[in-house]
C-alpha cells in the first residue's frame, strides 16, 4: 500500500531508489511505484518572494532602504532536489545578494542639469532596473533548476539618518527647475510684448525706457507674490 500516490496538479513527486535517482512524476493522478522508492514532493506552482527591506548603499556611497518582489518556480526538479542543500533557502539569500550587487549599480535618484541626459537611477529606471534584477536572479537562481518569472523592487526610500537632507535637496532641485521655467517663459513675454508695442506704434521707447519696461515685467512675471501695481500720474520719467 505505501507504493500508491496521489499528484496533484503543478506537483511533483521525486523517485529515489537506494540512492539512486529514479526519474521524476509530474502527471496529476493516481499511481503506484515500487514501495522502496523515497518520495520527494516539489511544487511546481509559481511561488511569491517578498524581501524585506534591507539597508545598503547605491552608487554614490548613499545608505538606502530597498526591498524586492521575486516571482519564482521549480523548472528542474533534479536540480532543485539534489543540487542545493534547500531550495527554498537558497532563493532567499540569493534573492537579498542580487539585490544589493544590483542597487550598488545605481544611484537613488538622477542630479543633472534640464536638457541633459540624465544617468539611469533607482527611482526613475523603471523597467531597466527590474530587468537587471531579474536577469541577475535568473543567473544565480539557475544552478537550483529555479525559473525566475518577475523581480521588481517593491521598496525604495532613504535611510532615515540621511532621508531628511536628501529631502531638502530634492525640493532645491525642483524649486531651481521651476523657477528656470518662470525666467524662461517671462523673457518670451516681455519680447513678445516689447515687438508687439514696435510693431503696432502704441508708444516709442528708447533704450532707457525699454529698460525700465523689460525690468518691471520680469519683476512682475517671476515674482512668487501678487504684484501690487502702481499708477503714474506723471510722465515716464517721474
């Protein structure tokens, strides 16, 4: 009676006969095999990774909190049952050693100036980065008979000793962006103003008078407040 055994789908069942490996039964039913064969069970259904976040350092020595999402199966059964210690264990320290080598190969975020281009990070690489993850798992993986079906980071911050300057820092970045936009678009203005003023001959203005045009305009146009407006009287020059 201990010869019959029942597989279920997506499961396996590993033979060993005195040692030897017998072969591997992966077809779901109902089947009875010599009762001296050692059965070894093996899932073969896909299988969820979550690895808690661990603390390294990207590319530029920054310490970062990062964590990862593998995707995984059994696709050698030999290679899984004999070839590693445990299977299990093996994804899981190989899984936290491809995600440090990987993190290590990129910085947490891209500093360059607007129109550059602007070098691949971990919070902008997106699918280049997950690619790299999962090809480095797929590698290591490999000599337990293990096929990687989706790695992605699930995870991404800054350590928190330096998550409040790194902080600042991003906001400087994009205070700085934004306010070449305003200088940008207020430089367009006031030329577009200055031609439409010589072309339809409203007023002529000499140089002291466009000066003093151009610098009230960009006052106005890059002010972060509500410009509060003045009402001359006189003429231009009081």
């Amino acid at each position: 009676m201990i010869g019959f055994m029942i597989i279920n789908p997506n499961q396996s069942v590993v033979l060993i006969l005195f040692g030897k490996y017998q072969g591997t039964v992966k077809t779901d039913g109902f089947f009875w095999v010599n009762p001296f064969n050692v059965k070894k069970k093996i899932s073969l259904r896909a299988h969820n990774f979550d690895n808690e976040p661990i603390k390294v350092n990207d590319k530029l020595g920054n310490p970062i909190m990062i964590g990862a999402v593998v995707v995984w199966r059994v696709k050698d059964t030999y290679k899984a049952a004999f070839d590693v210690n445990d299977y299990l264990e093996f994804v899981g320290i190989q899984s936290e050693a491809a995600l440090r080598r990987m993190a290590g190969k990129y910085p947490y975020d891209e500093f360059h100036d607007e129109g550059e281009p602007g070098e691949t990070s971990l919070r902008s690489g997106g699918k280049e980065v997950n690619d790299e993850l999962e090809q480095a798992l797929d590698r290591r993986l490999a000599i337990a008979g293990i096929e990687v079906l989706e790695a992605r980071i699930s995870h991404l911050a800054y350590a928190n000793e330096i998550a409040g300057a790194m902080l600042q820092r991003q906001q400087a970045t994009a205070i700085v962006a934004a306010r070449r936009k305003i200088v940008e678009g207020a430089v367009g203005m006031v030329e577009m103003a200055l031609e439409e003023l010589n072309q339809k001959q409203i007023v002529h203005l000499d140089d002291e008078k466009k000066a003093a045009m151009v610098s009230n305009l960009m006052v106005v146009l890059c002010s972060d407040k509500s410009a509060a407006p003045v009402v001359n009287t006189g003429t231009l020059y009081q």
